[in-house]
C-alpha cells in the first residue's frame, strides 16, 4: 500500500526521509532514456520523476509508460550526479508522484539543499 497522499509536501517530505534511509532512488528508464515528461506546473520545462520506493515507482509502469522499467539509483551518486547533471540541463525534479501523478516539481538544486 502507497503511503502517497494528495498532499504533495508531505509526499516530498516522505521522500528525502525514504531515501535516506534506503539510500536509494528510484526511476523508471527504457531502451531510450529515463522518464520524463512535460512540467504541469512550469511553461516550456521537463521533468524528471523519481519515488522513494520500489513499489510506489512501479504503479506508474502502465499504460503508456507500461515499457519502462523501475531501476533504482543509488542516493550518493543521485544527489552529487545526478542534480548537478539535471540542473546544468534546465531539467526539473519530480518527487514521490502520486497515483493521480500529482507532486512536487523542483529545481534539482532546492531537492539537494534537502539532503545536506
């Protein structure tokens, strides 16, 4: 059972506690790339979205995204990588989406301020 609410900040916040416990990120990549899409909340910006857990990443492995698969990303290299690499690109960060794909957007540098 997800723990994801309608409530995006606590989703946010169930994030950076998930992941820094697990140590993990989680992701879903095909054949051609990672996961993202166009910003709900932001013109013209594309982001990238990422789950806490395993379980929570794969209910969004359906439909039209039903040929990805869920990989995980170690947090280490996620937060001193990853960020720096999708911020450099103008690529924002979506955290812990909910069934009805609502959540956080954020810079990637706001998301790694988190971790410090």
């Amino acid at each position: 059972m997800s723990k994801l609410t309608a409530d995006i900040q606590a989703n946010l916040d169930l994030f950076v506690a998930e992941t820094k416990e697990s140590q993990l990120v989680w992701g879903l990549r095909n054949e051609e790339g990672w996961l993202s899409c166009e910003s709900t909340e932001f013109e013209e910006s594309e982001v990238m979205p990422f789950w806490s857990s395993k379980a929570d990443a794969e209910i969004h492995n359906v439909e039209e995204w039903a040929d990805f698969e869920v990989v995980e990303i170690p947090l280490d290299i996620f937060v001193e990588d990853w960020l720096l690499t999708l911020a450099e690109d103008g690529v924002l960060v979506g955290t812990n989406w909910n069934a009805q794909l609502e959540g956080k957007e954020l810079e990637p540098s706001d998301l790694a301020k988190l971790y410090v």
